[in-house]
C-alpha cells in the first residue's frame, strides 16, 4: 500500500530530521509509529498522506510513484486515506454531524444513505448528544473524537492517527482502540502513531520507532 525507499527529509536549508526510511505499509495491516518527542511522527504521517514531500527517496503509494502524479491524482489518493490529525481541523462553520458526515458528501452519497450510520458512530464516540453543535463550543476531547469519526466514516483503505487517544480518559481510549480494531479487521490498514507504551504493550502489533531520525520496524 506505501512504500518508503530511502527517504530523507529536511526544513529548508537545515539537516536532515528523517533519513534513509526505507520500510512498507502492507495492506490489511496494524501498526502503532512511536518515538521520542520531536522524533518526527507528524511528519511521518503527513509524508504518508501526501501533505509533504520528501526532501530525496521514493515514495510509492496504491502502486503510483507520488513524485510523477499530478495535483488532481494526488488528491484522489488523499481520498482513499483517513486521517487524524493533533489540530483535529474541523470546519468550524459546518456542525459536528456535518464534518463527521463530510467524507461522504464528497465522495457524492445521498444523506438518507449515510445518516443513520454517522447518527450510529457519533453515539458510539460519546457524541450523541453533540450533533448539531460547532466546532468552537466542542471540547478538545470532543473535538477530537469528532475528528475521529470523520476519518473512519467513510472506511478509508488507510487510516492515519496522530495520538489518537491523547486528549481523552483511558476507558474512551480503550474504545477508540477497539474501533480502529475493528476497522482493522474489515480490511483497513492503520498506522496509529502515540507515545502511549503502556496502550501499545497491551496489543500484539508492529511498531515502527523513530529514533534520532531512522526508523527501525519491530514486527
């Protein structure tokens, strides 16, 4: 699903914060990205989601190179990937049931086909009672639970998580585990990046860790 071939990346003139990265996201797979604080997750990540690009290296992605796609191919990709991001980026203008939704309506769904199912999710992460609220009266909590929805709803192929479980109490957390499992197990890949090591000890799964900005791969 991503290939990562000797890839490097770096801030303008300064040196490199992630060098050589050369591993593969297969399809159908689990994997938590951990590492040190300013180790490089987020720019993992957005790497992974085409918001940033490598600096050298190959980046290959659902079979196409991403240094030779184009502006419109690059967001068709974008489309087959769910993400969340630390600064949720919600649209405040549009209510919670409508950003959840949102993955949706751009894929051109009729509500009366998907409403039932955000109306389900939004219970299930606790914003039942939250629906028709904007972003700017939501909790960070909630906030980010609704980010969360939005980037499952549409059961992405790959699903990005950027401390996911960071901004709520460990029994939410474990329920938002239990999701991205679940959506695991219907086919998605998930790469969950958090510096939680007790929440990763507690599943069996591949960790990617970044360390002083390589990244060795546990499976």
């Amino acid at each position: 699903m991503i290939r990562f071939e000797n890839v490097g990346l770096r801030y303008g003139l300064g040196p490199e914060i992630l060098r050589d990265l050369s591993f593969s996201i297969d399809r159908h797979s689990f994997q938590f990205l951990t590492g040190p604080s300013g180790a490089g997750k987020t720019s993992l990540l957005r790497m992974m989601f085409l918001l940033l690009r490598p600096t050298r290296g190959l980046i290959t992605m659902f079979d196409r190179d991403t240094a030779t796609i184009d502006k419109d191919r690059r967001a068709a990709l974008r489309r087959r990937i769910g993400i969340v991001f630390q600064d949720f980026r919600l649209l405040d203008h549009l209510t919670t049931y409508e950003n959840v939704s949102l993955p949706l309506r751009v894929l051109g769904k009729d509500e009366a086909s998907y409403r039932h199912e955000v109306v389900e999710l939004l219970h299930w992460v606790g914003l039942g009672e939250r629906m028709g609220a904007l972003p700017p009266v939501l909790s960070g909590g909630e906030k980010q639970r609704a980010a969360i929805a939005r980037a499952v709803i549409a059961r992405p192929q790959l699903l990005l998580a950027d401390e996911p479980t960071g901004n709520v109490d460990p029994n939410l957390g474990q329920r938002l585990l239990r999701l991205f499992i679940e959506l695991y197990k219907s086919g998605t890949s998930v790469v969950i990046a958090t510096h939680d090591i007790a929440l990763m000890d507690e599943y069996d799964a591949r960790r990617l860790v970044l360390h002083e900005g390589r990244l060795h791969v546990y499976d």
